[in-house]
C-alpha cells in the first residue's frame, strides 16, 4: 500500500556534499537531508554514508525506506544508465562504480542513477524555471560547467550517453587549461573556479581586491558563490571585472548553443545563479543575442535564470525516477 503512495528520494550527489529529499506524488518536498563529505573518500564508504542519508531523510518524513518507489541518483560524471554504473568521475575519483546496484542492496529498493547536470536539467524543465517547454537547453555554472539537453521534451543522451557536456565547448583555442586537460573551454574561462584563478591572477600582479579579505573572515578556502555575492555588493573592481569576462563568455557559449540547437529557452542555474539571479544572466542575455544567427532569436529563445536552486539536482532525480520507472 505505503508504494502506492509513490514516494521518492531523491539525490544529489556532488564533489563535497550529499543532498536527499523525500518527495510525495505532487513534488511536494516531506524532508531533507545533507551531509558534508571529505574529498577521496573511498566508493564504497560513500554509498554507505549515501544510504544514511536517505534513511534519515525518510525517518524525517515519517517513511519506511522500504516503502520508497525508489531512490533516484544524480552523480558527477559519466554515467551508463542502463547499468546505474559511474563509469568515471574524475571529481570522487571513481572509475565503473556500481552505484545503483550498491544502493539498492543496501536499501532494498529500485534505483535509478543518471548525470547530475542532466538531472538538475530534468527539475529545471519539470518543475523550474523550464515550464515543460519541448526544446530546452540547461547550463549550470559552478565548480565546473554542466550542461544537458532537452529534446522534444525528453532528456537528449546522445548516441553513447555523452551528450551535453557544454562546459567543454571551446571558445578560446589557445586560451588556459581546463579541467579535462584540454585549453579554453567554457569551464576554464567563466567556472566559478576560472573566476578564482583569475582573481588570484589579478592580485598577484599587483591588483588591489576585497576577495581574500571576504574569505577570510567568512573562514572559506574558496571562492564560494556567497563570497562572489559579496564582493560584488562591496564593489571590487578585481571581482567586477572577472565576473564581466566570465559573464561575455557564458554569452558566446548560451550563442552557441541557440545556434546549434534553437531552443525554446536556455536555463542558466547553479550557485551563482540561484545568488544573483538576473543579474548574473542579463549580461549573459546581452551578448548571447550578438552572436544569435537568426535576428528572431532574440524574441524567441528566453534566457533565464534557474528557479530550483540547490533543489534542482534532488528534485531532478525525482523527476528521472517517474519518467524512467513510470510512477
Ligand atoms: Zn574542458
């Protein structure tokens, strides 16, 4: 009977952190759980701390894990869905871990597993700022940069599965290194780690700036989006200048995609963009439309913040779990 009900947990797996809601039929979020995790902890240890986190979720929410439809994962990295394997991600140091198949015989029920862009993607289009539009392209601005695509309404995965990795989109060929070995991608001129590097850049040569002084105080080792928040309230003219780059960037990348894929509209979510919203966007916008091909773009493809924020990843996988299992 308690199935019947279709509760799903569902997870948001990042670098750091692990974040579980509970949500009924309606989406409607029962409860929450979040755990802080230590870089390089091992595979099996963190599926463990995984599972506590959604049996406490669930006791949160007055459910029986056992009486869950499923618990429906959003992990960083490449991802065989038919499998729920992770085949590599580089940011858990992890290479074909059975994370779906770990889960469910820790849990005892269905587990559904997919990247954590296309995910976040999936609760954007379902529940966010997407609005169910057919044709919708998803750029998360973070650590890294994600994206995913939505194709006549569904989640696009491409012929292998590799489809949407946007944030590799070179847009500087000789331009600095990124994360995935490769010069001038997307991510390594506009990620919220490019903007540090080119702050620490800024003040090694000399620039005077506000931004270690913010993290300091605020006793963070990174250049978190709150502290970009920050910075750009105080005025830094190194933060301004760096988020100004990063922002034109973003916009040739979001003039790329509209090019490619002529979407309804473009979602641009993460951390920067849950804080600042439209203005971390409008400037976007604004040089996207210079480099649109078609001048009928500019009215009909809508750029636009996310709306989920941190719940996005969480409530996409509950979305992943109902499209995919058929709840
Ligand atoms: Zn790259």
């Amino acid at each position: 009977m308690p199935k019947k009900r279709g509760i799903v947990a569902g997870v948001d797996l990042g670098g750091t952190s692990i974040k579980a809601i509970v949500a009924d039929r309606n989406y409607k979020i029962l409860a929450t759980g979040k755990k802080r995790t230590d870089a390089g902890v091992k595979a099996k240890a963190l599926i463990h701390e995984i599972a506590r986190v959604v049996e406490q979720a669930a006791a949160d929410a007055g459910v029986k894990v056992k009486s869950l439809a499923a618990v429906s994962i959003g992990a960083p990295g490449a991802i065989d869905v038919k499998r729920g394997v992770v085949t590599e991600a580089p940011n858990l140091g992890w290479r074909n871990v059975p994370l779906g198949e770990g889960l469910r015989s820790r849990l005892g029920v269905p587990v559904v597993v997919d990247n954590d862009v296309n995910v976040g993607v999936m609760g954007e289009h379902a529940l966010g700022a997407g609005a169910r539009v057919a044709q919708l392209v998803g750029i998360f601005v973070g650590t890294g940069i994600g994206g995913g695509i939505i194709c006549n309404g569904e989640l696009y995965e491409g012929g292998h599965g590799w489809a949407g990795e946007l944030g590799h989109t070179v847009l500087l060929a000789d331009g600095p290194v990124c994360s995935c070995g490769r010069r001038g991608c997307a991510e390594a001129l506009a990620s919220r780690t490019a903007m540090e590097r080119d702050v620490r850049d800024a003040v090694k040569s000399g620039r005077k700036s506000a931004v270690f002084d913010i993290m300091d105080e605020r006793k963070k080792d990174r250049m978190t989006s709150s502290i970009i928040q920050v910075a750009l309230a105080k005025e830094d003219p190194v933060m301004k200048e760096v988020m100004k780059r990063a922002q034109y960037y973003l916009g040739i990348l979001v003039a790329n995609v509209v090019n490619a894929f002529d979407p309804e509209r473009v979602i641009v979510g993460g951390g920067i963009a849950e804080r600042l919203g439209e203005d971390f966007v409008k400037p976007i916008r604004e040089t996207a439309q210079e480099y649109f091909l078609h001048a009928k773009a500019v009215k009909g493809v809508k750029i636009l913040p996310g709306k989920l924020g941190d719940d996005a990843g969480a409530l996409g996988a509950v979305v992943l779990a109902r499209k995919r299992l058929g709840l």
